[in-house]
C-alpha cells in the first residue's frame, strides 16, 4: 500500500537554505554600505532555485507519479519532480528543467555523504555539452540522505 504523500514542506525548507545561503555569501561585500550588501545578498538568494537528489525511503504518490522504495528522486522547489532508477539520469532532468529558461551562469552541487563518486564528473560533462555558458562549482557537504543539493543562479 501507497503512502499518500511526502512531506512537500520539510523537503523544501532542508534543500532551499543551504544553496540560498551559499548564493548570498559569495556577492558578500564587505566594503559595501551594509544596507546595499543585504539588498545584493538577498537578491542573489532569492533569485537561485534549489533543488536535490535522494532516494526514495518509501513507497508514495508523488507529483511525478508512484515511486517505490529505493527509487532515485528529483527534487525541485520542494516537490518531487522526477522518478528514476539512475541517479546521473535524474540529475540531468532536474538540471534540463532548472536551466531550460535560459539566463543561468551557475550551477552549484553540494555533495552528499553517499554521493555516488561520479556524480560531480557526470553533471559537470552534461553541462558542459548541453549548456557551455553555465559554470559548474562542487562542494562535499557530507549531508546525509541527499546525494546532492543543487543550485542554479
């Protein structure tokens, strides 16, 4: 039997802060007037759209549909995006959704503690081939339960 859902606000306030964060620290300027350093730090986190890869701990209805225990998921805005059995493959669909608007410069991955070793190398190729303008920075952040947390500014 299906669990109904997952819990949609959970997943999205653990996977919004971290890429949010790193945005707004990396236009910090400390010889700015403060009150402009927190506009530009505020916009830069406002304007990143986060997103992560996990794999499912349990049966479920999803908005991209049922997905089973063990399955790899996309998750973008908080929602479950994409289903997979590949985690390199979901990625690519999350980051084909992401940076199909066009205008992105950034592609940040915050690697988790049982990222598959060739996740970082598999996403930076794919972007490399599909979206060449698009900078591609990796960080081991250690986080259980996510193989990565990922950012587009």
């Amino acid at each position: 039997m299906l669990d109904k859902t997952y819990d949609h606000a959970a997943i999205e306030q653990r996977l919004r802060s971290i890429v949010q964060s790193l945005a707004a620290v990396a236009v910090h300027d400390p010889t700015e007037d403060f009150d402009d350093d927190v506009v530009a730090m505020s916009r830069a986190s406002s304007a990143t759209q986060y997103a992560g890869l996990t794999t499912a701990s349990k049966d479920a209805i999803t908005t991209a549909g049922a997905c089973k225990v063990g399955d790899e998921l996309g998750v973008i805005a908080g929602d479950i995006l994409e289903i997979g059995s590949d985690v390199q493959q979901v990625a690519r669909a999350v980051l084909a959704r992401m940076l199909a608007r066009g205008g992105s410069e950034l592609v940040t991955i915050v690697l988790g503690a049982d990222a598959p070793p060739d996740l970082l190398d598999g996403i930076e190729r794919w972007v490399e081939r599909h979206h060449p303008e698009v900078e591609v920075v990796g960080y081991e952040g250690g986080q259980p339960r996510w193989h990565a947390i990922i950012g587009v500014e």
